[in-house]
C-alpha cells in the first residue's frame, strides 16, 4: 500500500520536470550594425520547424512583398497568429536606426515552439530587408550570437528613386522614404529591371555623389552598405 502512494506521489513530479525541460524563455536583443540604414518595425516570432517566414531562391509572398517593399507586417503577423508570448510586433516602437539596439523575450513554453525568425525592412531600399529565417533555438542555457543578412524580396527593380507618395505600395515603383535624410532627387535611376526576381542576398546600394541628379537618389558617402547589417543576441534561461 505504501509503495503504490509513493508512486503516485512522484508521478506528477515527473510530468512537472518534463514540462520544465521544454518550457523556454529567450531574451532577443537586436543590433542594427549598418552605418546609415535603418530598420521598419521589427517582427519577431518562434514556430515549427516547417514554418517559414521567408526562404532564399523562393518568390516573395504578397506578405513579405507588404514588408519588404514598405514595412507592413501586417500581413506576416497574422500568417503567424498575431502578436502573443511568442510573437513580438514592433519590440522597438518604430524605427530601429544605426547602431541602436532593442531587447524582447519571447516565451515559448506554451506552444514549443522551436524555430525563430525575424523581418524588418532596409530604408532607405527598394525591395530589401534583415532576415532571420528558421534558426533552430539553442535548448542549452547561454547567450548565443549571430549576424544577420540584408536580403532583396526580388519584387522590385533596384532603381534607387525616391517615391515618397506611394513607393511603398507592392507594385509602385521607388523608395518609400529616407529616414537619414541624406538623399538627394532627381536620379535617371540605376537599373529598371532586376534579373533575378526570387529572394536573394542583396548586393547593396550604389549610390552616386549628385544630389540633384545622377544615377541614383541615394547618398554614396551615407548610403553605401555591405553584409552583414544586424547583430541578435538570444540567452536561454
């Protein structure tokens, strides 16, 4: 009698050991390591190993179109449930410029989740965004570091205009706007067609050092960037 309350003393402390293995907090510090580009608002969510926000040599989705081409997440967030425990939209309040950093957490303990990715647009771009696609969260407690990649959506020629009335809707040509405001106008435009039309590491911005015409509305001096652009932190308690 004695030994079978012992095991049903124990048996749900086994069951709250294994839930307390899978349960996991990550503390998300982001890092914008560009010169001069800026960041829209972050989104950051964790889910299953299959689930994609993004993947290279792919075509953009209408959704990632939204985001890269003008910052809306709107579409991403509800592909993914919403913003909840495990899905952080906008971790900054706005823009996340040169050199500034933002701190979340994201509780995955409810859901398992345990994949994490990360979107925000590059501006002032055409089409370009930082990605995180699908990393597998680390399970062992400790701070882990990775540099994160400019990518191009493919979704728009890489013209280098300024388009401030509608260049950040999905198939309106230019860029939405310059939060540096080192850009100059009057651009003949760098190219009008870009040959490769999938997501694909971006090859950066060119630029000239005409302010009132040129190839190019962006600032060479200001504007020039090359990869890696972001810095994440992730610590797993």
């Amino acid at each position: 009698m004695k030994k079978i309350l012992l095991s049903v003393a124990i048996f749900p402390l086994l069951l709250l050991g294994a839930a307390t293995v899978q349960a996991a907090t990550v503390d998300v510090e982001v890092t914008n390591s560009t010169h001069n580009i800026y960041f829209t608002p972050l989104l950051i969510t964790a889910h299953a190993e299959t689930d994609h926000l993004f993947q290279v040599g792919t075509a953009a989705s209408a959704s990632l179109q939204a985001m890269a081409e003008g910052g809306d997440t709107s579409g991403l967030l509800s592909a993914v449930g919403g913003a909840d425990a495990d899905t952080i939209d906008n971790p900054a309040a706005g823009l996340l410029g040169p050199g500034q950093s933002t701190n979340t957490s994201i509780d995955t303990g409810a859901t398992g989740h345990t994949h994490l990715s990360l979107v925000a647009m590059l501006l002032p771009t055409n089409d370009g965004f930082v990605g995180l696609d699908s990393l597998e969260i680390p399970t062992e407690p400790g701070t882990y570091t990775y540099q994160l990649n400019g990518y191009d959506a493919g979704t728009e020629a890489n013209d280098e205009l300024l388009n401030t009335v509608d260049g950040g809707v999905p198939g309106s040509a230019g860029i939405p706007g310059d939060p540096t405001g080192a850009s100059g106008s009057g651009g003949s435009g760098v190219t009008a067609i870009d040959a490769n039309t999938s997501i694909h590491v971006h090859r950066g911005t060119l630029g000239d050092r005409d302010p009132t015409g040129g190839v190019s509305d962006l600032d060479s001096t200001a504007h020039r960037w090359l990869n890696p652009v972001a810095v994440i932190r992730l610590t797993i308690h």
